[in-house]
C-alpha cells in the first residue's frame, strides 16, 4: 500500500470531492496539479509534466499570476477547475498549512476572460421534467444577476436547442434526468452538471417569488448550484423574470437557425444576420439587451407601439440623440460591475469605471429631459444617477488606479489621514536619506560618506576605513565589516528605517482594508445600479434602433387587431446591405384576412426563399419596436413564427436531412395556431416525387383547414398550384424568370399566378455543367414531356380492356390474375416515376395480350 505524505493526503481528499474537474492546487507561487489530472492538463495546456516522490506522482503547475488564461483554456473546452487555496497563514500555521476549495469554475460560471463577449450573455440554466411534454426552465447570467424562468414545450431535443439558442454552455439537472438527456447534450455541445439540493425555500423565496410555484423548483436547483461552486455572495442575483408565453412572439432554435436572426448558417458567425444589421449599439449593456430582444419580440400591441414611439421620436431629435450615443460611449458596463462588486472581485479599476459612467449619467438626463418629446423626457426621469455612489467613488479612488489592488495607489488622497501620513513618510523616506547623507558629510568631512540600504541589514552609513579616523564613533554603531569599509548605523537612521520600512506596508494593508469597506459599503447599492443599467441598455437599444432606420431608409410599421398582413415593396434588410450599391428588388406580400395562404412557385436561385425570409424578418423587427425595410407595413401581432427553410441533416443524432426536415414540419404544425406565421420551402423534396407532392399537398390542406395561420409555402411541385381552385383562403404567386437566347435571367419579382416552368436546366447551364450533359438534359426533358402527354391521353382515352380488369361479372383468366400479382408485388414507395411508367406500360402490354390469349 502507497503511502503519502501528509500534504498528497490532504490533496487526495480534497480531490475526493472534485472528481470532475482538475483541481488547482496552492503550493507558494503556482498551482500544482498531480496523477491524472496532471497528466490531461500537461496535454492540453501544453506545458511540461514532471513527477515528485521519486518519479512516482505525475505533476505540472502555472504560475498563480498568469492562471486566469490557462483556467480560461480549459473552461473554453468544457472542463471545471476547483481553485484551492491556502486559507491561513504559513507563518501561524501548526503543521500543514490548512487548504480549502475557495470556488469552482465551470463553463457557466466562468465571468471573465478572452471568451467571454462583452455584448453577450453567459447563461447558465437548470430544468426540470414537468411532464412527457413539458419542461419548466430557469437561467441565468452569473456575471450580471439576470435570472428568468420560463416554460417550453416538447422532447428532449427541443428543449436543448432551445438552451443552445441561448449560447448555453452548462445545464444544471437532477440525475434521473441527465441519464435521459446525456447523450442528446453532447451533441449539441452543452454541459450537463448534476445538482441534487435545492436551496431552502424560505431562503430563496425572494428570488423566485415572481415565478408560477412549477418553476420555482428549477430556479432553487440553480441558486444551489451556484451557491455551492462559486462560494461567496449571491446579493446581485435578481429576482427570477417569469417570461410569459403569451407576452412574447416565439421562435424555435431551428427557425432561428434558418432566419439566420443572431448566428449564420454558413460562416456560424454574427456577419449577415439580423443581429449584425441592427447592431448600432455602443454599450456591452445594450448589445446583450439587442440579443435578448431578437430572440423574445413583444407580442403585445402597447408594448411595441410604446417602443416605436420612442424610435420615432428619436428619429426626429437628431441632435438629441447624435450627443447621447455620444455620452453612452463613456459609460462600462454598469451590468458586470456591479456582478463583480457582489462577487467580491472588483479592482480598483472598476470602481474607477464604475464612478466616471456614473458622471454620465446626469448629462444623459439633461439631454432627455430638455428634448421636445414627451417620450424622451420620460425616460429621463426614470433614470436614477446613484449620485451618492459617485460621490463616495469620487471621493476615495485615484483617477487611475493600478490593476491590483496590492499595488497601493487606489485610494485617494485626503481620504483617511492615517493612511496620508503612512505614504507621506514612505514616499519622503528618500529624500530623508538623501539629506541625512549631505548632513553627515558635512559633520565629518568624509566627502564619499555615503546612506545605503540593502534587505538583509537595512539602512546603512558607509565610510571606508582610510575615513574612520574622522568619524564620531560615539554616534555610530558598527553594523557589518567590509573588506574596504565598515558600515554603521545611527540611533536617528534607525528610527527612521522603521518608519521607512514599515510605512509602506501598513500603508498597502490599511489601504487594502478601506478599499474592502467600500466594497461592502457598495453591495447595499446593487439593486440601484442594476436599475440604472436596464435603463441604460434599453436606450441604447432604441438609439440602435433609430440609427440603422435612419440609414437604410426603414419605415415604422402599423398593427391592427386582425389576421391580415400587408408589405408593400417589402425589402429583405440583410441581403440588401450585402449587396451594398447593387439595386435590390423590393416586392409586396399581401395576406387578406379570409385568404392568408400564398403558394409560391418559380425557378431556384430565383429568390423563393429569400421572399419568404424577408416577410419574417420583417415581423421579427416590427414586434421587436423597430421601423422595417418596406414603403409600408399594416401587420398583425403574431405569436408565434415556424420556418422550414434549407436542407440541413443532424448525423449526429442519426437523422437524414428529411428526417429534419419532418421533424421541423411536425412541431411546427402541432404548435401553431391561426394568429402564427408559418413558412414551408420546397416540404418533401428529400423523398421521391410522388410521397413528397403528396405530403406537400396533405400538409396545406391540414394548414388550411385546421390552423388557418398566415403561411408561405413554396415549392417546385407545379402541380400542387391547382388546388388554388380547391382552397378558397389559397392563392398562387411565383417568382418571375424570362428566357433570353436560351439563356434564364432572373426579374426577382413577386407576381400572380403560378410559375410556367422551372428552368432547371437552365439553372445548370448557369452553374456550367458540362455542355454533353446539358444537351442529353434537354433531349431527355423532351422525351419525358412528351410521355406526359401520351400517359394523359391514354388517361382520357376509352379503355376498355383496363376497365374489364375491375368488372366483376367476369372472372380474371390466369394471365389475367398473373397481371394483377405482379401489380400487387410492385414497391411503389420505393419506385422512381420513369420506373413507374415503364412498369404501367409494361403491365397494360401484359394485359392486351392476355386478353388477346
């Protein structure tokens, strides 16, 4: 049996306790790490594994002052550190010095670093199976305090892309539920961390008092959560937000996905989103608020016509709201400061931050308050400059203060008269030394007599011994012999090297000490400061808002209480900035109240899909409080928005593109409702001709009859378009194409009717296949066009042999009834329709000649 020694023991304990993550362990000025976690870190972190006792403990370590990047590192790939300190004293230790985990950092808790976006969120959330469908959720940002609560309906699957629509790094779940989600998790790269306590009830009461008692449970698992890893204050956490669905236009991971509204598809960046068009924001605060408002518009009338007011009225104040972008510019992030005062983190250069956004704050009020509108006016009453928190900054904290706070220099001057006369004595000891030098010079002639100091002996008087002869060795005290020169002390020189000596470290401790009171004294002040940021980043929003309206010629949108939806000359924002100086084609889209379903036909690359995007970015903006890219807007207030858009598969969950693509369909018609926006490109074109025109065609007529919700449905069935005769609230529409000298050119326009043809061939000559390829196409489409034609005659045609296959007074021959077995052995799902005309041809010759027999 091993044994080790007494400090392995205490690290093989703690270690008992952190079994999932690598434990950073305290031994002077690095952290260590040992045996497997050694291993795994020298590895990722690329650094140098050595070993102790005798090669037989793994070991590697980083400097505790450069930790934060390599902690950073393996949080980023989804690993948890354990930082463990030592908790007392060296010096006063009895035996081993005692050491404790001091916090756990995860993926989701992690609040600063490289990674961590300042316009982002960093959200971690705990969830809890309600029922076979339902899950109630809670979130929250470590470094902000923002926690909402919320339900979703569905599986497993969609509660997780839900998480991952939020950049979710880290879910918190009971252990029956991470057996069940385990697998799915991993896939879509989230963190599944068991919690099995709850914080007491009469102890996280006032968190969740807001949130329906079905909730409450996920928002407690969560607070112990956090509790238990990060250790200290949780006094900046605000209360639970409970998001009502009814209050919010919805929109599901995957219809995020293919809006493309925060992350592209392509690049999995932000450039070409609607989040990248709308982003004029000049705060970290007001970025974060423009996401969260892109993925919850408002659905409620008052709340989105208050918004747009404001917008409006920004519009119009221009000098207004050109000096308070200005005046923004200079305010930090009021958000995090605050998170990192309650956590106990905060350096003296974010009370400096935190003081001089403060002093914006009264120049921003002037400037709303003095403004024509009422709308404007208002929001600077509601402002609140925490002027008390600003003057206490002011008054205790240099203008530029070090990074550290052991540093010294982050208190001001004046602030507290010990701590001036402790840096006045530290910072004059050397002008002290230096005149002392000159005076005893002069008392004995010794020209090169000189004050030195080093930390073994201190100050020191130096004279060379050829000198020693002149001085008065009754005032001098022999301290240490030279070779060349004996160095005394005088009883005067040792009462100032303790004031000296001393002076700078009670003076870094005293100051150490009133910086921490004032962080203290600053926590009651959080929920202030908290109030003030939502402000802030809600008006900076709305001035985002104004600007980009301004810039690319928006209009502001109207609602009413109907279902109706009208766009006139409709532009799609995202595509149209992309194209810069190019001339984009705006088209209408227009919705009547008892004929609310368009179908949409014409070539690819004509623009189907982008018509369709547009018609929902346009309603995303609108219920968000912004004006939109159209001549005019008169829409409904929709509840929620569904798209199948693009071919996408899911390999790692085992799921072909038209698996998802089902999938999508399928939750998108079990949640919609008549007051939702529902938008089908090109449904079952992953399947053959046939199952796909037919789901198609079953799927319109469910939407039609049954949900009755505003839909866009294009395809490349042209003949599904004459069920426009079948539907009354159906009408056909195509995307315009013309012919020149057998070559396809695009118009981009949205017009009547349905489309004539799809140019698909046209379409390849463009992305130039081979010419051979192009002209047997050709050949074969004739052929095939003309087979259409003989097959629907001889449908029209009188039959009167097929008919006699069906009449029941005559018995089937035994050719006759080989005809029918081969028909019955026929797979029809598994039939291409050029088999299945050569097959019907094939069975009808059968049945001529059996007659003929």
């Amino acid at each position: 049996m091993t044994t080790y020694t007494p400090m392995m023991q205490q690290y093989l304990l703690i270690k008992e306790d952190y079994k999932d993550a690598f434990v950073f362990f305290r031994l002077g000025d690095f952290y260590e790490m040992f045996f497997e976690d050694a291993i795994n870190a020298s590895q990722i972190l690329e650094i140098t594994l050595t070993s102790r006792d005798g090669g037989n403990i793994p070991m590697c370590g980083v400097p505790h002052h450069s930790a934060k990047n390599y902690i950073e590192t393996l949080v980023q790939k989804g690993y948890k550190v354990a930082i463990c300190e030592q908790v007392e004293d060296a010096k006063q230790a009895k035996g081993m010095v005692k050491r404790e985990v001091v916090q756990l950092i995860t993926p989701g808790t992690i609040m600063e670093g490289k990674t961590i976006d300042g316009k982002s969120n960093h959200y971690i959330g705990a969830v809890e199976q309600l029922n076979d469908r339902t899950f109630g959720y809670a979130y929250l940002d470590v470094s902000t305090g923002e926690a909402i609560a919320s339900f979703i309906e569905g599986d497993g699957r969609a509660l997780l892309m839900q998480m991952q629509a939020y950049g979710m790094r880290e879910l918190i779940v009971p252990e029956p539920l991470q057996l069940v989600l385990a697998e799915q998790a991993a896939n879509v790269g989230i963190i599944l961390s068991v919690e099995g306590n709850e914080m007491p009830l009469d102890t996280g009461v006032s968190y969740v008092q807001t949130v329906p008692q079905e909730l409450q449970s996920a928002c407690l698992r969560l607070l112990a959560y956090i509790d238990r890893t990060q250790m200290r204050s949780l006094s900046h956490i605000q209360t639970f937000t409970y998001n009502e669905a009814q209050h919010y236009l919805r929109i599901d991971s995957s219809s995020k996905r293919n809006l493309e509204l925060i992350q592209s598809i392509r690049g999995g960046d932000q450039k070409g989103t609607l989040l990248w068009l709308l982003d004029d924001t000049v705060t970290a605060m007001g970025g974060r608020k423009l996401k969260q408002w892109l993925h919850q518009p408002l659905a409620t009338r008052t709340a989105i016509d208050a918004r747009l007011a404001i917008v409006t009225d920004l519009l119009e104040a221009y000098f207004v709201r050109t000096e308070l972008q200005a005046l923004l510019k200079q305010v930090y992030d009021l958000e995090r400061l605050a998170g990192r005062v309650a956590f106990g983190n905060v350096g003296g250069r974010d009370l400096a931050q935190l003081r001089d956004s403060l002093r914006q704050v009264p120049m921003i009020q002037r400037q709303l308050m003095n403004a024509e509108q009422a709308t404007l006016q208002k929001l600077g009453e509601a402002l609140d400059a925490c002027e008390d928190v600003e003057a206490l900054l002011a008054r205790a904290i240099t203008d530029h203060p070090p990074i550290t706070i052991k540093e010294g220099d982050v208190m001001r001057d004046g602030y507290h008269e010990r701590l001036d006369e402790l840096r006045y004595a530290a910072r004059n000891g050397k002008d002290w030394i230096a005149q002392l030098e000159q005076e005893e010079r002069a008392k004995t002639g010794i020209k090169n007599l000189k004050i030195g100091y080093n930390r073994i002996f201190g100050y020191y008087i130096e004279i060379t011994k050829s000198n020693i002869h002149l001085a008065d060795l009754t005032r001098y005290e022999r301290k240490q012999t030279l070779a060349n020169a004996e160095r005394y002390i005088t009883q005067e020189l040792k009462e100032k090297e303790a004031l000296i000596l001393n002076a700078e470290e009670e003076s870094l401790a005293l100051e150490y000490n009133l910086f921490v009171e004032i962080r203290e004294t600053l926590k009651a002040f959080i929920p202030r400061v908290q109030a003030l940021a939502a402000k802030i980043s809600e008006l900076d929003v709305l001035l985002s808002f104004a600007s980009v309206s301004e810039k690319y010629r928006f209009t502001k949108p109207e609602f009413h209480e109907g279902r109706a939806l009208e766009i006139i000359e409709g532009r799609h924002p995202v595509v149209e900035k992309m194209l810069n100086k190019q001339m984009y084609v705006p088209n209408d889209c227009v919705l009547e109240e008892n004929r609310n379903m368009m179908l949409i036909t014409g070539p690819n690359m004509s623009g189907k899909s982008t018509y369709m995007r547009q018609v929902a970015l346009i309603v995303v903006m609108a219920q968000m409080g912004c004006y939109v890219p159209a001549e005019r807007a008169r829409l409904p207030i929709t509840d929620q928005i569904f798209t199948r858009i693009g071919a996408a598969d899911d390999l790692a969950a085992g799921q072909s593109t038209f698996m998802v693509e089902m999938l999508e369909s399928q939750y998108a018609i079990t949640h919609a409702t008549q007051n939702s926006l529902m938008l089908f490109d090109e449904i079952g074109r992953g399947t053959s001709t046939y199952d796909g025109m037919s789901l198609a065609q079953a799927m319109m007529e469910y939407i039609h009859d049954k949900i009755g919700a505003n839909t866009l449905f294009s395809t490349h069935y042209h003949e599904l378009t004459a069920l426009e005769q079948d539907l009354p609230r159906l009408q056909n529409v195509h995307v315009s194409a013309t012919e020149k000298n057998g070559t396809v050119v695009f118009l981009h326009k949205v017009k009547k009717g349905a489309a004539d043809k799809s140019y698909g061939i046209h379409v390849a000559q463009l992305a130039q296949l081979p010419e051979e390829i192009l002209t047997r196409a050709n050949v074969l489409l004739a052929h095939f066009e003309a087979d259409e034609v003989v097959a629907v005659v001889q449908e029209s045609s009188p039959q009167p042999m097929q008919m006699s296959l069906f009449a029941e007074e005559e018995p089937l021959s035994p050719a006759e009834a080989d005809v029918l077995k081969n028909l019955e052995n026929i797979s029809i799902l598994s039939t291409s329709p050029m088999q299945a005309m050569n097959l019907l041809y094939e069975l009808q010759q059968q049945l001529i000649n059996a007659k003929k027999g």
